[in-house]
C-alpha cells in the first residue's frame, strides 16, 4: 500500500486550497493529520500537515497580493489562454491571470495594451475580478508561442483543404486543441455525446503521444533510458507544437501518470504520481482546485487507475473480444467519476458516453499521431500533409459519424443531480463485480427504452451557424461557391413541397418564402414545421 502514502496529502492539499477560495473554514481539515496521529502514522501524518500547511500559506499569500492590487483603466499584459470571446491576461502585480471579453481575442503569447471596465469575477478564486474591453497587440507572440501559432495557422488551412466537411472542425481540435473551425452545432453534439474530451488538449493525448514514442523504441530494441529519453522529447515537441497554455501544461501534467505504467511502474505508481501531479499543480496555481478542468482531468485519471482493473475481470467473463473489454473499462470508470462533477456543472449527463466513446476509441490514436506528423508537415513547403490527414479522415469522419448517432438516439442526455448519478452507477459497478454484467445491461436496456421518446427529432442544426448561400431564384442554386452548407432561396412562387430539397452535391435547399419554416437536423434530415415531411 505504500502508492498509496501520498494521497491524504494529495487530499488535504486540494481540500484546503478550495475551502479557502470559498471561503469555507478549513480548520476541519485539521482532523486529517490528527486521525494519522491517532492510528500511529507519525510520518504520514507530518507530511499531510505540512502539505495542508504549505497550500494554506500559498493561497493566503496570492490573495494578500490580489487584494492590495488595484485594476488599471489601462495596463500592458500577456495573454496566456485564448478563448473564442475572452482571454486570460497576465497583469504585472497580479499573482494570476485574469479573464478579459474581448470581441477580438488575440493569440495565446501576445502581449496587448488592456483598456477594460473591471468588475466582480462571481466566483471562487485568487483573481475576483474580470475585466471587459479591448486588447490592442503591442507585441506578437515570441519564441514557442509564435512556433504554436504558426503551427496552429499552417495546419488549419492544410486540414480545410484536405479533409472533408465533417472532420474540418475535429482534426484540429484532437490535435491541437483548436477549436476555432468547429460549428456551435459541432461542439454541442460532442458535449452531448460524452466526446468534448476528444476536442480538447488532454491527459490522453499526452500518454498516447509519450507511449508511442515508447513503443517504437522498444520495437528497434533500444533501451529503458532512451525510451525515457524519447518520451520525454516527444512531450517536449507536443507542448512545443499545442503551445503552454495552462490547460496544456495542466494535461501534460496529468498525462505523465499514464506514462508511468509503460515505462516507470516499478519504481513510481502511477497513483502516486497522480498525487504529486495534484500537490505540484495546486501549488503552481492555486485556482486550479476550483476549474472543473482540472478536476475532471484528475477524476478521469484516478478512476482508469482504481477501476479499470476492477471491471477489467468480470467483463472479460462476457467472451467480448479484449480491446472492446479494455474500451468498456475504461470508458466505465472514467465516467463513473466523471459524471457527477458533470452533472453538477451542466445539471444534464450524456448517458450514451460510454457507447460512444468505446466506439470511437480505436480511432483516436491514430488521429493524434497522424495529426501531429501532419501538423509538422504542414510547415513545409509543398503538400506533405496531404497524406497523413488523408489516412486519418476515416478515423475523424467515423467519430463525427458516432457522435451524429447516438446524438440521434431517441434518448441521449437526462437532466441529473450528482447524488443520483452516483447510487445508479453504483447499482451498475455492483451489478458487473458481482459476476451479472449481462444482467445488468439487460435491465439498463430496459430502462432506456422505456425512457425514450422515439418520436423525438434528431438535434437541430442552427442555420446561421453554417455557411450561407442567399439566392433569389431557383436557378441560381447553381452558383453556390465551394464551401457552401445551405442554400436559401427567396422565391415564393410555386406550391409547397412536400419533400426536402438538395442539391447533387448534398446541399440542403431551403424555401422559407414557400415552404415556411424548415428545420435542419445533425444527421442531416429537414423538417417542415407544419409536417409536411
């Protein structure tokens, strides 16, 4: 049990930092290290106090400064996190970054002149204000940020050229973890899936990126030294390419303990370096304990490491073949953990999550790896990108195609509350550990179909999130330009159809003078408002 000798630390660390940013008294957090005194374990019980005692001074520190700073009407920073309408900026005398909305966010390593109205930030953490106003760039990011954004740039406009329309917006997003080319109908159908993870910069994409590099070292018989070696240049280059932004750093961090079962289990747990990626990063940013990233991140990883070898068994009694087995294992026990920290951020659960992401799971490896080749090539001059993101579209496009499905299902997100989800799930886990995994998929199959509304429509594609093509008459349809989603033609002569309208091409065709109000929906259907069709 000695993997084990970190994780009340672990605990009391993230404890105490949340209970102070909530202002929450943390003095019965004391009882932790008094309880280790009690069964005897003196050592224990001094390195838990001073951990606690060590993040305790920490926030209280940061705070005292964040207090005695006062918001400038305008002030030069760093942007070190990009969002689609906000930015997180680094400000000289603030001991964190704080958010600014901006209608034009600059890139991640841009140093910009702030002038922005502040205001309290409503909610937990060392920075309490948030600021809204313009950036203007003084500085172009340098050094590994311009590396990023070029590299960002570059791979965007190869994955628009090359690649279809349904994997524009998720090949960036699984490599890079740019999101930028997604459609708002795109990001929704992967929250609804349980598959946003895939679109972000994660623990997971570090382990397979360091694993790969492992494997194929060992595949040329090199040794333990230059597999660590490897793996550590190829986080290196990873980083390097996805830029060091926080959730970055924060994934990089978290995607080592994956790392340690393949190359270190002998001599570093993967459990206990899960802790130390906890102490290390609540003492880096204090904030971290109140971001539902971070905790979701830390759930994800801890659940694969204590679950995955409990369910592991008794499924693999199903006679499934064993990579579905693994797949199921590990999409049950990161949603397991998952899922009421969900259900307390969204108050909605995907309850298709586990199907998807055991359908998709062959695919994202080599996503990631053909990805990250591709994203290097594009550097280059000439089309050597073109064959990487070639090989990697029949992944993207049957993860799109997954997403769109069970999407589809007549039941895929139920409003939930965190306590319910975890008295079903722990129905579900007694149910597989006690030797019934039949069973008790027998009776979720049950529930489910007499929960769902077969009569629902598939989730509606809004049409000023697409490309549109307005035309007056009929006949113009054929000027679209390439790159067109729907065309809308303002024509109101003629008869109501009685079926949707496309174009050889797939393109919808919509009449709403004639026809009245259509709908468009993810697996690509159109439905009159009247019921026509």
């Amino acid at each position: 049990m000695s993997e084990l000798r970190l994780v009340p630390g672990a605990l009391l660390v993230w404890a105490v930092t949340l209970a102070l940013l909530q202002e929450i008294p943390a003095f019965p957090l004391l009882l932790l290290p008094l309880a280790l005194l009690w069964f005897r374990q003196t050592g224990q019980a001094v390195l838990t106090g001073v951990l606690g005692a060590v993040a305790a001074v920490l926030v209280w520190w940061r705070r005292r400064l964040a207090a005695g700073w006062s918001a400038p009407e305008e002030a030069v920073g760093r942007v070190v996190a990009s969002g689609a309408e906000y930015v997180r900026v680094a400000l000289p005398g603030h001991p964190t970054p704080l958010t600014v909305f901006t209608e034009d966010a600059p890139a991640t390593g841009t140093h910009v002149l702030v002038q922005a109205s502040w205001s309290e930030a409503g909610r937990a953490g060392v920075g309490e204000v948030v600021g809204n106003g313009e950036l203007r760039e003084v500085v172009a990011p340098q050094g590994m940020d311009a590396v990023a954004l070029s590299v960002r740039e570059a791979f965007r406009e190869s994955v628009a050229e090359t690649v279809g329309e349904s994997s524009r917006g998720l090949v960036p997003g699984m490599v890079l973890g740019d999101v930028g080319a997604q459609l708002e109908a795109e990001t929704q159908l992967y929250i609804d899936t349980g598959l946003s993870h895939l679109s972000a910069v994660s623990g997971a994409n570090v382990a397979i990126v360091t694993s790969f590099a492992v494997i194929t070292c060992r595949l040329l018989t090199l040794g333990p030294r230059i597999q660590v070696a490897a793996a550590t240049g190829a986080l290196l280059g990873f980083v390097g390419l996805v830029g060091t932004e926080p959730s970055v750093l924060r994934a990089a961090v978290t995607g080592l303990v994956g790392l340690l079962a393949v190359v270190g289990s002998t001599r570093l747990e993967p459990i206990h370096g899960l802790c130390l990626a906890v102490i290390a990063l609540c003492f880096w940013d204090s904030d971290l304990a109140v971001s539902y990233g971070f905790a979701l991140s830390v759930a994800a990883t801890a659940g694969i490491i204590a679950l995955h070898p409990l369910l592991f068994r008794p499924l693999a009694r199903t006679g499934l073949p064993e990579i579905v087995v693994r797949a199921l294992a590990v999409a049950i026990s990161a949603d397991i953990v998952t899922l009421p920290i969900i259900a307390l951020m969204a108050g909605e659960v995907s309850i298709v999550s586990v199907l998807a992401n055991v359908l998709v799971a062959p695919a994202v490896a080599p996503v990631t790896v053909l990805g990250l080749i591709a994203a290097g090539l594009s550097l280059l001059p000439g089309l050597l990108a073109w064959l990487p993101l070639k090989l990697l579209e029949p992944c993207t496009w049957w993860i799109h195609s997954v997403a769109d499905w069970c999407a589809g299902l007549p039941i895929s997100t139920i409003p939930a509350e965190p306590m319910w989800v975890l008295i079903v799930y722990g129905w579900i886990i007694a149910g597989i550990v006690g030797g019934r995994p039949a069973v008790t998929l027998a009776l979720l199959l049950a529930w489910w179909a007499w929960n769902a509304d077969f009569t629902r429509l598939p989730p509606e594609v809004p049409v000023e999130s697409l490309q549109v093509h307005v035309v007056r008459e009929v006949e113009e349809v054929d000027t679209a330009p390439p790159g067109t989603q729907v065309i809308i033609v303002r024509d109101p002569s003629g008869s109501p159809a009685t079926r949707p309208t496309i174009t050889r091409e797939g393109v919808p065709v919509l009449f709403p003078e004639r026809d009245g109000p259509v709908t468009l929906h993810t697996d690509g259907s159109q439905h009159a408002r009247d019921g026509r069709f």
